[in-house]
C-alpha cells in the first residue's frame, strides 16, 4: 500500500511528525495502538482548532483503520484535515503515515475520523463561524 494525496482543505492541513520510541511500544516493538489514537486525537484537536478558533473537545472517534504495524525507530506523520462543518461540530480525518528513515519509504497505515464540537467556557456546544470566501469545505447546517 502506498500513501495516498490527501484531499486538500481550504484550511490546510495540520502535520506533525513522532518517532517512535520504545515508551510508544507494546511488547512486540510496535507502535501501542492506544498511543497511535492519543496522537490522532491530537491532530484532530490541532486541526479543530485552527478551524473553529475556539475551544473544542471530542465528541466521537469512527472507523480508525490500523493497515499495517509501525516499528520502533520508525518515524510517523500525522496528517488532520477538516471534511466537514456544521453549526457546532467538525468532523475531521486524520492519516498516519511511517517513515523508514533509512530507506526513506514511506507508507499509509492507519486512518480515522473523528468528530470535533467548538465549546464555550461553560462547556457547552457553540456556534462556529463561517467561512466568508468561496471554499471547497462542505458546510451543514
């Protein structure tokens, strides 16, 4: 499997690279799957953000896909963008892509979606504003 173009948002795209050290592992050497979610989670919170300009929190996470383990040693990519936006929520998709760093070969192995609400200081769902230029974002109402 070979990483795929991410869909362009008008927004950009939220990335940051981890390597993956033993404290990330499980006892196979491997990426812990709980660790991948916390960074997916943190990606979609980034790329959240950035969108609403407002606090946000997680509402839901679906369908995260893991394709393929990530070694110690390897380096990760973590890609967010947002796909949608309603009067409160987001739902934004989040990719993780290893790096060999030796090899450089690079590689899709894990895909998730994860649906973002903008929050007022009560914690409570707020509006987020919408965007005033023509865009490709799909906007719910």
């Amino acid at each position: 499997m070979q990483a795929h173009a991410a869909k362009t948002s008008p927004f950009g795209e939220t990335r940051f690279v981890e390597i993956v050290f033993p404290d990330l592992a499980n006892h196979y050497g491997t990426l812990f799957g709980g660790n991948a979610l916390s960074l997916m989670g943190k990606a979609a919170f980034v790329a959240a953000t950035r969108r609403a300009r407002r606090n946000v929190v997680m509402a839901t996470s679906d369908k995260i896909e893991f394709h393929e383990p990530i070694r110690v040693g390897e380096l990760i990519e973590l890609i967010a963008r947002v796909d949608r936006v309603g009067r409160s929520s987001m739902t934004v998709a989040v990719e993780m892509v290893r790096e060999n760093l030796m090899s450089g070969q690079r590689q899709s192995v894990i895909r998730g979606t994860f649906e973002m609400v903008a929050v007022d200081a009560d914690g409570r769902p707020a509006a987020i504003e919408p965007i005033c230029h023509h865009t490709s974002e799909k906007t719910v109402s």
